[in-house]
C-alpha cells in the first residue's frame, strides 16, 4: 500500500518583538520539525556546556561524546521522516502572512534602528526556515521518483548557498545606533538564536550530502517500475494488514538470489578462467580448486545483497534508512575482500605461479602476492572504519604522532621487511639456489616479507631474519652458468722415469683438452651468451659476471713424502650436483687408465726403516 508522501513546513510569529514557532504538531516529537528543533537545542546545550565548563575536567570529554551521540541519532532518523510528513495548507498561509507583514514593518522602521534590526532579522530566520524545509520538500520529491545520487548532491549543493546568501546581511549602521541595553541585549539574543539554527541546518544537509549514496537506494526500482508491479499484485490479493505486493517480490528476489549462487561462482570462473586459458585441460585442472574456493563467499554475499533488497522493497519508496544501508556496505566490503582474497588463492596463485615460471623470479612473485593479500585487507579495514564514523585522516595524520614509538617497537619487523625488499632487487638469491649464509648451507625455500626459509641438506628447515642475511657474507653456488671446478692431485710412485712422467702428462692434457665433459677455452659468455655480451666485456670481467669458468691445467705439482704429484686443476660443463658426479667419475677413470697406459703407479704413503747395528740371528733350524 502506498504510503503518502508529506512534509511539513513550520512557521513563525512575531509576538512582543520575539521570534515563536507557531505549528499544530510542534508539541509533538516526532517528525522532521521536531527532530530539526530537537538538534538545533542540542547544538545551544553543547554551546553553553562548552562556555560553562572546564575542558580540563575529567567528565568533560565524556558528556561531549554523549551529546555527539544523541546528534548523530537524530540525523539517522531524518531521512525516513522527510517522506513521511505533511503540508499544512494554513499553517503555509499563516507564514506568508506573517513573513508579509514583517516585511511592511521593516520598510515603516528605517528610522527605528531597533525595530529595523529586530525586524530584519525575524525575517532572516524566516527566510532561513522557508529555504531549509523547501529544500527538504525538494529532497523529498527526488526520494519519491528515486533520483541518483548526484541530483540529491546538487540540491544540497544548491540548499547551502541559499542559507548561506540569506544570513549574509549587514546591520553594523543600524545596531551602532540603538542605545538601549535591554534592546541590545534582545538583538544579540536573537543573533545567537539565528546562528545556531543555520549551524544546525548546515550540519544537517552536510549529512544528507555525505550520505547521498545511501539515500539513493530506489532509483534501480523506479526505473523497473516497481511500484507499478506492487499496485497490481496487491490488485489481485488484497489483504487490509498485509502490502502483499512487497511480500511477493521479495520472496522472489531471496529464491532468485539464493539459486544464483552456483551459477554465479560459474560465471566467475568463466570469466576469470576459461576465457585467459586457451589449453581446455589446464583450464578444467583448477576448475574445481576455483569454484570450491570461491562458492562459499559467493553464495553469502548474494544472500545479503537479496536481504537488503528486500528491505529496500520493504521501505520503498522511502529510502532505506542511512543505518541499514551504513551496515550491508560494510557487510559488502568484508564479503568482496573475503572473496578477492580466496580468487587470489584459488586462481591467482595459478595464474602468478605461470608467471613465476617465465620469469624465473618466484620470490618476487611469491612477495607480489603477499603484499596484495595484506592492501586488500588494509583498504577493506579502513573502508569500515570510515563507515563506523571514524576520521580517516585523522588516523593517518596520528601515525605520525606514534609513528616514533611504533618504529621503536617494531624496529626489527621494518628491518626485515625493507631487508626482504632490498634481497629481492639485489638479486643475490632467488628462490631453489644452493647458497650459504651464516654457516647454514641449503636450498632457499621462500623468501618472506620477515625471514627467509632454508631447507639444509641433511632436510632441516631453518628460519633466517632477512636483516642477518643482508649484513652478513652469502655464497651462491647456484649463481654458475657453466664451470664446476676440480682439483685434483695424481700421485705415482718414486719409481717412475722423466720420460713416462712426461708422456703420462701430455695424455692427461689431452685428454682433458678433448673431453666433451670439460670447459674449454672457447666455452664462454661470449659463445653462449646475447648479443649485448661482447659489448659488455669491455665493462665488466664478463665471463665472472655471468658464471664461466673454463681454466684448465695439468703439471708436475711437488715431491711429496711418499709420491711424484700431478696437479689437475679443471672446471666441468656441468654445475648441476648428479651430471658433476657422473662427470668427475668418467674422468677419473680415464685417469686411471692413463697412469697404467704409462706404466706408472699410484704410489701410497710408505716409510723405510734403517738398522745400524743388527744383532747376529741363529738361522739354524732347531732340532
């Protein structure tokens, strides 16, 4: 059933030269005049606890917050009444007469400086009423036909002006000439009194203005014609005590809503899946992950976006109340933030895990996802705050003030955190080399936004602070492109000849000269690197820049205690541990084979023991 649209529109007398609210309903406490008035006393009780009281005192603060509190009730109420007053037609006439008969008083009284100033300004208040509730009339109309939000905007907009060019009057010559006490007392009385109700007039459209989103909730439904579907259904099932047309329709937005659910985690997954993966099978690999993942925030976002619908229903055509629509925003923020961060989980680890493997950088990509995973919960936490009626800024402006003890307090967390930064754009590790840092030697598992995980060879996981990694020295064995070095010494016994020693090196060099298992002079950055290696050489050593070794030499090294060594000092293709194993092992085995192709031996550690003076021995058998 329709409800009547009314707004009412107070008016005033002039009585004893004293400004008095004249209604039918002002005695009453409810409606907007009677919130307006309930505000404007409000503003006058703060005014005068302010100038009577202590700032200083220790219930100061608190009776200030009770009385914000009561403000902040009244002006969550007045948007559900602006749609429900009415105009009184004579209380409208009683005003343009008494605003008539103010306005012929102020032309006879140019030569009373008292009643001019007295009469100008009732008129002043007069005007400011009849420019506030026409505005809230205006308000009222754009409520009915559900206009968006930017009309509200710009009738607030244009409201604020209006009051403002009415009080800016200018009565200096006129109260310099009055020189009674009482008279001047009065004046300045009424002045107050004026201020006071622009400020609260102000406060309140600001409200309106700041809230306008909120307040716009029917224009969807004025534009499906809403009301016109409710007038039919309540047509055909009418029911004095029950507006059947509202039930119905919402109870059809709630199954709608609710059977949406699986449907819409599809649709996502279309959207977000199928579309960027061509290969069908990769596709259909994360299609379960994704929609499990995402089924449950889904389905309890559409939930309560059907309840607030239906409650819009409920309402219209009057706007949901600012409260309500204040809650399901801040219910939506956590609901979408919930649901990014699982499409993160679900799809955007497979999505940044493809890119990891292109890159070859997953620690940053690993990093990229962390810090989204903590802007999405700081934007979602600051967009409730802000709803809660908490200043922003204010809290943003006060981490400078704490920022000092926070820093002093969590100086070890900054540390890390900028030490995990700076490892990552100084590329001293990525994510599976095999590096040493602080005696611990492993493979680097993560690198997080505080430590860095190493798993070690003998599968322990250790934790290192990133603020130790970067100060202390860090060996990066996996940081070779091609070279693993081996030294190694050969030694033969005393027994060998110049010239089979001779012949024996000349094999050996030969043969690591020759070997496809060992680098060569020609296997360098230069052979294997881009077209800007060659110009880079003249820069920088390139070929330790880039990780190539390729030395390599075989000579007589020492006479040792027991042996003739053969230095061996060589670097292999391979750097990887398995391929260099297999590698060293095939070499040495071809070193074997040298040595006994020259007749030598492999000597071993031996000592010989010399007797001066040996005792004769009795050789003799025993009989």
């Amino acid at each position: 059933m329709k409800k009547i649209i009314l707004i009412f529109l107070s008016f005033l007398y002039l009585n004893a030269n004293e400004i008095q609210l004249i209604d039918a309903n002002a005695s009453k406490d409810y409606g907007v005049y009677g919130l307006v008035q309930k505000y404007i006393e409000l503003n006058r009780q703060i005014k005068e606890f302010k100038k009577n009281n202590d700032e200083n005192s220790s219930t100061y603060n608190g009776i200030l917050k009770e009385f914000e509190r009561d403000k902040k009730s009244i002006l969550s109420q007045i948007p559900d009444m602006i749609v429900e007053q009415k105009i009184d037609e004579k209380a409208v006439e009683n005003f343009l007469k008494a605003k008539q008969e103010l306005l012929k008083l102020q032309q006879k009284s140019f030569n009373k400086p008292f009643i001019y100033t007295d009469t100008s300004l009732n008129l002043v208040y007069f005007n400011m009423v009849e420019s506030f509730f026409s505005s809230l009339f205006e308000l009222e109309k754009l409520f009915k036909n559900a206009e968006s939000s930017e009309s509200i905007i710009s009738t607030v907009d244009k409201a604020m002006e209006n009051l403002q060019n009415l009080t800016d009057i200018d009565l200096d010559t006129y109260k310099s000439k009055i020189t009674d006490p009482k008279e001047l007392e009065k004046i300045t009385s009424k002045e107050e009194t004026i201020t006071n109700a622009f400020n609260a007039y102000i406060e309140i459209l600001k409200y309106l203005r700041s809230n306008a989103n909120l307040l716009e909730s029917n224009y969807l439904f004025s534009l499906l014609g809403l009301q016109i579907w409710i007038d039919k259904i309540n047509t055909f099932i009418n029911i004095d005590f029950l507006n059947v047309g509202k039930i119905t329709i919402s109870a059809l937005v709630l199954v709608f809503f609710i059977s949406l659910r699986r449907f819409f985690s599809n649709i996502v997954y279309f959207f977000l899946v199928r579309l960027i993966y061509r290969n069908k099978k990769e596709a259909d690999d994360i299609k379960v992950i994704f929609i499990e993942n995402i089924k449950k925030p889904v389905g309890i976002l559409l939930i309560c976006y059907a309840l607030s619908l239906c409650l819009t229903i409920a309402f219209y055509p009057a706007p949901l109340s600012v409260k309500l629509s204040n809650l399901f925003n801040i219910i939506y923020a956590v609901l979408i933030a919930w649901l990014v961060l699982k499409i993160l989980d679900g799809y955007g680890v497979v999505l940044v895990s493809k890119l990891a493997q292109k890159s070859e950088k997953k620690e940053v990509v690993n990093l990229v996802i962390k810090i989204l995973y903590f802007v999405i919960i700081i934007i979602a936490l600051l967009y409730v705050l802000a709803r809660l009626g908490f200043n922003i800024s204010a809290i943003i402006a006060s981490l400078g003030i704490g920022g000092l003890a926070v820093a002093l307090a969590a100086k070890d967390i900054i540390a890390n955190f900028f030490a995990s930064i700076l490892l990552l754009f100084d590329n001293s590790f990525n994510q599976g080399d095999w590096v040493e840092v602080s005696g611990i030697e492993g493979t680097v598992v993560e690198i997080g936004l505080r430590k860095t995980t190493i798993r070690t060879f003998d599968n322990c996981l250790v934790f290192l602070p990133n603020s130790t990694i970067m100060s202390a020295n860090i060996k990066n064995w996996s940081k070779r492109r091609m070279g693993r070095h081996v030294k190694m010494y050969l030694g033969v016994g005393y027994d060998a000849t110049p010239e089979k020693l001779d012949s024996c090196i000349k094999d050996l060099k030969e043969l690591l000269y020759t070997s496809p298992l060992v680098a060569h002079e020609d296997d360098s950055a230069l052979k294997y690197g881009d077209h800007t290696t060659k110009y880079r050489q003249n820069l920088v050593s390139i070929n330790d820049l880039e990780g190539y070794k390729n030395a390599c030499y075989v000579a007589l090294s020492e006479f040792a205690d027991s042996s003739i060594n053969i230095e061996l000092y060589f670097y292999t293709k391979s750097i990887h541990s398995k391929e260099f194993r297999e590698a060293r092992q095939e070499l040495m085995l071809e070193f074997m084979r040298i040595i006994e192709k020259n007749g030598l031996t492999f000597a071993f550690p031996s000592r010989s023991i010399y007797i001066e003076n040996l005792p004769p021995l009795d050789l003799q058998p025993k009989e």
